[in-house]
C-alpha cells in the first residue's frame, strides 16, 4: 500500500478543510473531487475494506507508525456526519454556534458518490439501512414500521455499510414509539443536530479524539453482520462496566438500531462490545 496513507492525517485535514470553507456550496464539490483524486491510497483502502472478505480482517492493529485502517475510516465517518448535518431539523443543538455553517445539501451524495460509494435504495425499514430521524405513531399499536419519508440517502461500500440513511417511519407502538426511537441517544455517532448522540471519542482531547475505531457492518451471503470487529478482535477492550445493566435483547437492540426504540435505555449504555448476526431482509 501507498505510504500516502500513514500519516493518517488527511481524512481529518479534509474534515477541517471543510469546515474553513463556508458559505455556500460554490467549488466545494469540485473540491472535494480534487482532494479524492490527489489521495488515491486513502481511496482504496476505504473501497478495499468495502469488499466482502474484508469482514473477516481486522484492521484495527495500527503500523508501526501512524494509525489504523479503521482510524481512518472513523475520520471518514466523522466527515460524512459532518455533509449531513444541513439535512436535519434545526431543533435545539447544544454543539451549535449561533452562526454556524452547515455544508450544503448536495455535496454528500457528490462525495459519497466520487468516493466509489453505492446508494442505499431499500424501499422496506431496517435498522441495518435506516437511521430513525422521525415516528409518526400509527394508530394500531401492530403495526411494522414503513418509510414515509428520506431525509438523506445512505451508501454502502461495496459490502459494507458506510453510512445509513436518514428516514421518517410511520409505526406502531409495540415495534417503535415517538419520542423515544426518533429521539433518545444514538450511539456510535459523533453528532446530530437533534438528538443526543454516545460515540468512543467523546470526552478525549481535540487530538486523542481522532484515535477512534470506525464500526464496521457488512451484508454478506444474506447475512447481517453488525460490529464484526468485536469479533475479530474480542481482546481489544475499551471499556464499560463489568456488569451490564441491560438484559441481551435490549443490548442487541441497541447493536442494531443504534438506539433504543421502545422504552429509553439512557445515555450511558456501552453497547460497543457487543456483535450482532442475523438474516437479511429480502428487499
């Protein structure tokens, strides 16, 4: 591999390239081609953990100097959290200086698109595909959630997911409840604008909060494979508490929703050790 990719410094110097730019979206798409061309190492090493059999490799270990794949794909993410800010409601951010800027809607798809991503466009919910942005309450509480409504698309890299998109689901109260799914803290996030968010590089320094690992989903043979690098990788242990508070159903469904969806769990659940297989939904 390119030694372009070791300093394992640009995806974050792009990041805060980003956020220097302002105003509107005028040359910002074309700037972040030129940047994707000039860093082609950077590139494939994201499309490389994109196919299938990159599931079973773990790319936590750092070199000898510099950091991980999966730092690296964390900046990535911190990147994609950062394009889709100006798709959510303006309810209250904490993080939000009165006259921040937010990029333009339509430089996300562009820069997920030049990257070599491919658009999410399952037309039923799953929490694997779907980011909850929205419940609007169905009257019957049976009812399975539907998307009425996408807020921002999502993108797979080859296998695996590189981010979900935003949805609005109509659904009943025995399978989501308003003001909890759309609403209680969502984890391995760094930032939205209108809810609470739980990721591992929250509460270190400007710097050490880089040094993060990216979760890794992949859609392989049929199957779900949610944060396979706990598995790859079960020793590598970054906390939490001894005894976990909550029972195994509710901690996978935080695995797989990155939230919780019926009855709030709280802000200060680790569910980041835990790993999740299942079938994947026909459409």
């Amino acid at each position: 591999m390119n030694d372009d990719v070791y300093p394992a410094n640009h995806w974050r110097a792009l990041y805060e390239n980003i956020l220097r730019h302002g105003g509107g979206n005028a040359g910002l798409v074309d700037e972040l081609r030129r940047w994707l061309d000039g860093h082609p190492a950077y590139v494939a090493e994201v499309q490389e953990a994109g196919r299938p059999e990159s599931h079973l490799i773990p790319l936590g270990a750092p070199p000898e100097w510099g950091y991980s794949p999966l730092v690296r794909l964390y900046a990535v993410s911190r990147i994609l959290d950062l394009l889709i800010l100006n798709y959510q409601d303006p309810a209250d951010d904490p993080a939000a200086a009165p006259d921040e800027w937010y990029p333009p809607v339509g430089v996300y798809p562009a820069f997920c698109e030049a990257l070599g991503a491919d658009r999410i466009g399952r037309r039923g919910f799953h929490p694997f595909f779907h980011e909850i942005v929205e419940v609007r309450q169905a009257s019957d509480p049976e009812e399975p959630p539907s998307i009425v409504e996408e807020r921002w698309p999502g993108y797979m890299m080859g296998s695996m997911l590189l981010t979900r998109a935003g949805v609005v689901v109509t659904a009943g109260a025995r399978h989501l409840v308003a003001g909890v799914a759309d609403r209680s803290t969502l984890y391995w996030t760094f930032r939205r604008r209108s809810r609470s968010t739980n990721d591992l590089s929250h509460g270190w320094g400007h710097n050490s909060q880089w040094a993060t690992d990216f979760r890794r989903d992949y859609l392989i043979d049929g199957r779900l494979h949610y944060n396979v690098d706990e598995v790859l990788d079960p020793n590598d242990y970054e906390g939490g508490d001894d005894e976990e508070d909550l029972d195994p159903a509710s901690m996978i469904e935080l695995v797989r929703y990155r939230c919780s969806t019926i009855v709030d769990h709280g802000d200060d659940q680790y569910p980041y050790n835990d790993h999740h297989v299942e079938l994947a939904p026909a459409d």
